[in-house]
C-alpha cells in the first residue's frame, strides 16, 4: 500500500490475519497497514468480518486467531489483556454500546481516563480536575452534563450511545481509533456533531478506521483510503472515489469477485 | 478466557485474616450437659435467675430437631465434639487496659481495630471480644456522661442485673429455634448497651468478634435496648483464623426500640469461608431479631455478608408499636462452595407500621445465595405497608441463586409490594469495561459495586467503603 508519510512507521498493521469464532472461520487473510494521519474506511455487506475485525484488534476473548499477525507501533500484541492494548492506546468505538445498569458514567470514563494516563506517565486526575476536563471534552460532541450522572449507557438513545463512545475517545486520546458503525443510527444533525468531534479529536499522529456502510459519513470525514471487505478477505483498496463507487453500484459484484475465487 | 492465569493468582490469595494468636487459654473440656452450663455459669459468677435461663433453654434444646429446611449441605454437628468456653488466661480482674495482655491488644491491632488509648479510633467506641470473653471495651467514661451504658454482657449481668433480667430473651424467646435454645444455654459473652431516654449516642458503638480457637464454637449473645426518643448506631465485625474443621457460631442479638427511639445495627461478616474446596470455615447460624416496642420506633437492620462457609441468618423486626418502621438492607456474596441461606422477617403487629426490603445476593463459583424471607400482615396493622426488592447477581456459570418470598396478610387494608430481579455479569459487559483500559478485577468490582449501591448508601460511611473493599477483595479471581 501505498503511504502518504513514508518516513513513519505504521501505528497498526495486520498482517494475513485468520480468525474464528467456535471453529467457524471468519477472517480469511486480513492485510492492513495504518500510518500516523491516516483515515481509512473499511466497507462491505454485513457479516463480511468488519466488526469482528475490530473486536479482534481490541482484543476480545471470545476470538481465536489461527494465522498471521497484529501489530501495533512495531509490537506484536496478541498476548495483551483489552485493557492492556486499550491503556497503550488503541480505541474501539462499538457499534451497539452496551448498558452497564448500576455503573456511573462519570467514574466510568475517569477510571479508564486514569488508567490511560498512568501508562502514559501523566498525572492521574482527581474528581475535579476529571470533571474540569470531562466538561471540556462534553463540548467537543454537544452533550449535556447530565449524561454523566447517569448509568453507563443505561436508557441512552441511540445517539447519545455513540456520543458517549465518541466522548470516550476524546478522553482517552487514543494512538488509533476504530470506529464501527458509529454513524449508524444517527440522525444528519448528529451525523454532522460526532463527526466534527473525530475530527477535532485525530491529528497527524493518529490512525482512524472508519467501518461503515454508508457515504454520508465519508463526506464529512474524507478517508486516504477505503477498504472493500467481503467474506473475510479486503478484496480491493482504492482511495475516496471507491465509496463513492460502491455508494453507486452495490455490493453485489463483491458476491461474484468471491464465487469467482 | 484470556485471564485465567490472573485469576488463579488471587484465588490463592489468602484470606488476610487467618492468622491464629498464639495464647495460653483456659478451656474447659469438649461436650454439652447440664454441668457444663452450671460450670460457664459458676464462672462468670451468675444469679440464679440465668442459671435457671440456662437449664431451661438447654433443657428445650434437647427435645428439638436441628432444622433442615433451608436445605443447607453440611455434614452433621457433633456437639459433644466442641468446646462450650474457652478464654485466654488473665489476671483475675482487669481494672485497666494496661493489664490486658499485649498478645490480646496485637490481635487486635492487626485486624484494624487497635484499642489502646493512643491508637484507638476516635469516632467509635468499641468492645471487643475474644473467643468467649470481652477483652476490652472503649470510650466508656465518654459514653457514661451521656448515661450510655456500653460492656460486655457479663458485666452487664452483674452490674445491670435487673435490665438484663426484664430483657434477656424477650425479643428472642430460650425456645425460638435450635441454634438460639443452644445460645440461650451455652451464650458466654457479648455486648450490651442502654441509651437512656432522649439521648442520642454521641458516637457509634461497634463490636469486633474474633474467634481464635479451632475447637471450641462461639456462642455470643448481644442486648441493646433504646429508651424512649433515644438512637444508636451499632456496627459489627467478625474475622476468625482458617482452620481445616468447622467452627460452629451461633450468636443472638436482642434489639429493644421504645417510643420513637431508632436503632440502626450494621454487620460486616467476614468470618473464614474455607478453602476452594469448601474444607474449613465457619458454620455461622445467627437469630437476630428487633422488637419496635414502641410508637414510632425504627429499627433498621444493614449486613455485608462475604464470609463463613454457610451463613443461616434472618435478622428480623417485629413491629408491635403503631407507626413503627423496620428496614434491611443486605448485600450476600458467596462464592467457591459458600452457602448462604439469608433474609429478614419483618412482622407487622401494630397498625400503619412500614418496613423496607432490599436484598442484593451476588453469587460466583460453586456456591449458593438464597434469599428466604417473610411478610406478614397480622389482623390490627391496618394500614400498614411493605415494599421488597431482592435481587440476585451471578457470576460465571455454576453459581445458583434462589429466591423464597413468605406473604402472610390477614389485614385487607395494607399494602405488600415484592420486586425481584436476576442478572448475571456478561462478558461484553466486562469486555467494554477492558476496552477502555479498566483491568479485569476492577471491572467485576465496579459492577458488583454498583449493583450493590443500594445497600451501601445505607452503612456508616467508614463500613461501606470497608464493605467495598471488602467484595473485592472476595471476588478477585472469581469471573473465569
């Protein structure tokens, strides 16, 4: 692939990655290289392997790896704890949040905040410095202190969940962010807000990961390149005009470059 | 799952309390008779009126059958196999702390509860008991200012004798049930505290129960009796040594509340639960119960239940005076081969009485959390009305959890609400949590936490930040 900064080193690179779930396969040789400033779109049919793509570099237990490789700033990290590969900075957004009944969103977000800031040899923030710099960062995705009062993503709309998520990533300042679906579900208003706060969030040391299914996102937030995904596999990578493409023609000739495989 | 190697290492953790003091103790010899009873009894130099209290109880006991209804798994007591008094050897009589032996005091400070006028906690008065003796109890020429009478309930026998013989066994009769008969016989020490009319107890008064010896049980026996308008908070800890045998607990607890006085009684327990494998630890079969005597009197029972092998325990009220209110706010976490069979009765007697329910049971491991508890509505408490709520959180996939909700109303006009919920920590729940960089243990931790907040807004401030600690303690390791 080709690199808009050459001299850096990549931040992530999957390198011929196989996957499964309780002996079901569903990455099938997954290969790609995310450099500092990069914002890449992945794309494809739902069940193509996005979100489990995503959830495997976060690190979730229930995947197993059969084949290939994830590295992240030049380290192998397949034996890394989530929390370990999240404090080091890397950052999924989830497509469906899920609601921790009983679990302050506030002392959510300033533990992990603090977690992140202890790997990075920063001063962990006590509850009025947090609050100090949560409300700055409310801003950033147009949310009212009241979220923070409340349970984790307990009675959140849809919205709000993927402000939250957003708002998270803000907090935590990640090296890369993997963001799946976060446009899903969101109205053109919203669309617009949580976009404005990735971009305000990434800078040139950062990697994004955009996986989304529409156009509508990708005209707020330009990607360097996109990603075509199906059963497993990127099948082709081009820069924006190939959404653009899939946006008019479908997915359907992905179904036929798979059968002729 | 990926932190299965974490996880053993705090298994193994071990309980921080096992440690046993190496102290010379005067014991009497093992079994149960009637001379065994009038011995405890010469001992402690006792009236005639508790002895025959005693024999009475014991005499009780003897016809009845250990109650198997809570279906608790166990293998049967032998109680010509335990040691009925066992104290550490002292000199005669104690007139100061400086007599007490330094063994005692290091015991006590190395479970967080230093009693030294130095060293001891400045906001809680405590008495603290040893095996079967009160060793020391503090703050209480402070508390005799305001009238507040705060011993051991040996001393109370001698010195308060008509209190303790209008009240000794009138919320909880010699006959009540098994373990409480075996009590009534057999009880060797405990706290005791009166707070005159009017008078709110200037500081909380606290009770640390420490068992010591492998052999002999404990049998402690605690009395507490507000006046009119008067109110009291009192706290309760108990941490015994790991032992591979059980050891048998059987404590009572009598609370008095008259016209609009309050009680508040809170209980940490962490006694020894025993190993992964469920050898050791103790048999913690407790009846604590409160009588609202009076008009408008509150009773409000608040237990963190994490320790003993098996915990059968309903502290209950009995609501006599009309708008009298009783409350129980329980956390229960078992986890390995724990049993806990735990819940409340609440009994409303007069009219408009209230009571409060909250049950939050948190099982992990192998183990299992019930909660059993009874409503009921007698023919006068018009008016009257209940709310319940008990839920049940697992974690991982071999812990069971029951819920046994008893309802009795013979009153059409009052009110019984019951809620009930079951939940179990998922993996995506924790996996969110670790993919914000939270670790492991603490994510379980937060969870559990939050799912008990209920609770814990109704402890004393320093309890519940110790009861927090304390569950995560007990949990780390348990979500594999």
């Amino acid at each position: 692939m080709q690199s808009k900064t050459k001299e850096l080193d990549p931040i992530l690179e999957v390198n011929n990655l196989f996957a499964s779930i309780e002996n079901l396969p569903i990455l099938k040789g997954v290969t790609i290289s995310v450099n500092p400033g990069e914002i890449h779109a992945i794309m494809g049919r739902n069940g193509c392997g996005k979100s489990t793509l995503s959830k495997i570099i976060a690190g979730h237990p229930s995947y197993k790896i059969t084949k290939g490789e994830i590295k992240f700033t030049g380290n192998d990290i397949q034996s890394l704890e989530p929390e370990e590969r999240a404090q080091s900075g890397i950052f999924l957004g989830f497509q469906y949040p899920i609601e921790i009944p009983g679990v302050s969103n506030l002392e959510f977000l300033r533990v992990a905040t603090n977690a992140r800031r202890k790997f990075l040899n920063k001063e962990e923030l006590d509850t009025f410095d947090f609050e100090d710099l949560v409300k700055e960062k409310l801003d950033l995705v147009k949310m009212d202190s009241a979220f923070l009062s409340r349970s984790i993503n307990q009675g959140f709309s849809g919205g709000e969940k993927k402000r939250n998520e957003i708002l998270q990533m803000a907090l935590l300042e990640p090296k890369i962010a993997i963001l799946d679906e976060t446009d899903s579900g969101l109205d053109i208003d919203a669309l617009r807000v949580v976009a404005s706060g990735i971009k305000k969030i990434s800078n040139e040391q950062t990697g994004i990961i955009l996986i989304t299914h529409y156009q509508r996102l990708l005209d707020e937030i330009q990607p360097d390149y996109v990603h075509v995904m199906a059963d497993g596999q990127i099948i082709k990578t081009g820069e924006s005009d190939l959404a653009l493409e899939l946006e008019k023609n479908g997915y359907e000739w992905t179904d036929n470059f798979i059968k002729e495989q | 799952m990926v932190s299965e190697n974490l996880v053993k290492d705090v298994v193994t953790e071990p309980y921080k309390y096992g440690f046993v003091t190496d102290i010379e103790t005067e014991k009497i010899s093992k079994g149960l008779n009637e001379d065994t009873i009038r011995l405890i009894s010469e001992k402690k130099e006792e009236p005639q009126y508790l002895l025959n209290f005693r024999i009475n109880a014991f005499r009780k006991w003897q016809k009845m059958e250990e109650p198997n209804w809570a279906d608790l798994g166990y293998k049967k007591i032998d109680y010509q196999d335990i040691i009925y008094y066992s104290a550490p050897k002292q000199k005669e009589k104690i007139s100061s702390l400086d007599e007490v032996d330094p063994k005692l005091l290091e015991t006590f400070d190395k479970l967080g509860i230093p009693l030294t006028e130095q060293k001891k906690l400045t906001n809680v008065a405590v008495d603290a008991v040893f095996d079967s003796v009160s060793i020391a109890t503090t703050f209480r020429k402070e508390l005799a200012e305001h009238g507040v009478i705060f011993c051991s309930i040996s001393e109370a026998v001698k010195d308060y004798s008509n209190l303790i013989e209008k009240y000794l066994g009138s919320v909880v009769p010699s006959n009540d049930n098994y373990f409480a008969a075996l009590n009534s016989a057999v009880f060797s020490d405990g706290s005791f505290v009166y707070i005159p009319k009017g008078v709110k107890c200037p500081m909380d008064l606290s009770s640390y129960f420490r068992i010591n010896s492998g052999d002999s049980g404990q049998f402690e026996r605690t009395l507490i009796i507000a006046e009119e308008s008067s109110s009291v908070s009192y706290l309760e800890g108990c941490t015994a040594p790991m032992f591979d045998t059980n050891t048998l607990h059987a404590a009572v607890v009598e609370l008095i509340a008259l016209d609009d006085a309050s009680i508040k009684y809170s209980t940490v327990q962490n006694w020894y639960a025993g190993n992964e494998e469920g050898v050791g630890g103790i048999f913690n079969f407790v009846t604590k119960r409160g009588k609202c005597l009076g008009k408008r009197s509150k009773i409000s029972w608040s237990q963190v239940e994490t320790g003993s092998a098996i915990t059968w325990k309903y502290p209950s009220c009995i609501l006599l005076g009309e708008e009298s209110v009783g409350e129980f706010y329980s956390v229960a976490l078992t986890n390995n081969l724990q049993q806990a069979d735990t819940g409340t009765k609440m009994i409303h007697i007069g009219p408009r009485t209230k009571s409060t329910i909250v049950s939050k049971g948190i099982s992990a491991g192998n183990s299992i959390n019930s909660y059993r508890g009874l409503v009921k509505m007698g023919s006068k408490a018009s008016g009257s009305r209940n709310y319940s709520q008990c839920d049940s959180m697992l974690i991982g996939d071999q812990a069971a959890a029951n819920t046994f909700p008893y309802i009795q109303s013979q009153q059409p006009n009052s009110e019984i609400e019951h809620e009930a919920s079951t939940c179990r920590i998922s993996e995506d729940q924790l996996f969110y949590l670790q993919s914000r960089g939270i670790e492991f243990e603490e994510a379980v931790s937060m969870m559990v936490s939050g799912f008990c907040r209920d609770v814990f807004n109704q402890l004393p401030m320093e309890f519940a930040a110790e009861a927090d600690k304390l569950l995560a303690l007990k949990l780390e390791g348990s979500v594999g």
